[in-house]
C-alpha cells in the first residue's frame, strides 16, 4: 500500500485493485474487467467494509468504490486516495451482469 502523501486518481487506484485482483485470482489483468468506478466519501477507515468497533470518533474518508468482474463474477473494492483499499464485496445477489 501507499504511503499518505500524494492523493492518487481514481485510474491509479484504479489500476491499483485491478492488479490486486488478477494477483488474487491468478488471471491476467486484461481479463479484470471495471464494470462500475465512482467516487465517495467512507464514513471511517474501514472504507465501509466492516463495522465501525471501539470509541474512536470515526473521521470521513474520501474515497472510491469499484465493482470489477471476471467469469461473470463481481468483486466489489473500497479505497482511500492514498492507496489503501479493501476487497468487501457484497453477501447479496447483485443481479445479471451487464456486457
């Protein structure tokens, strides 16, 4: 991951959890597929992944969310603008992929 200096853009990070992904699958990176990349705003670090625990004061983070396929797949990824990010993909049926 990165350190918190530079901000990254959302193709960086972009690039970031494509990578991450085909390196979890074992798959080349052209057959990752971004089928959904936005901006947002995590309620705290844990990007919107897990619940928040302890008394900490939660702090927004901004942020990304990608949803990315392969072989009819979804992966659904949050990130931070400095290179952090977790895999969280939703336990729900998402519906049909669009090709």
């Amino acid at each position: 991951m990165m350190p918190q200096g530079k901000a990254l853009s959302r193709a960086e990070t972009e690039a970031l959890v494509t990578k991450d992904l085909a390196s979890r699958l074992r798959v080349p990176v052209e057959d990752i597929r971004v089928v959904d990349a936005v901006d947002r705003t995590w309620p705290d670090d844990t990007l919107g992944c897990v619940a928040r625990k302890g008394m900490k004061e939660p702090k927004p983070v901004e942020g990304f969310a990608f949803t990315l396929t392969h072989a009819d797949k979804r992966f659904v990824y949050h990130s931070d603008r400095h290179g952090q990010f977790r895999r969280c993909d939703e336990k729900k049926p998402l519906g049909p992929i669009k090709k």
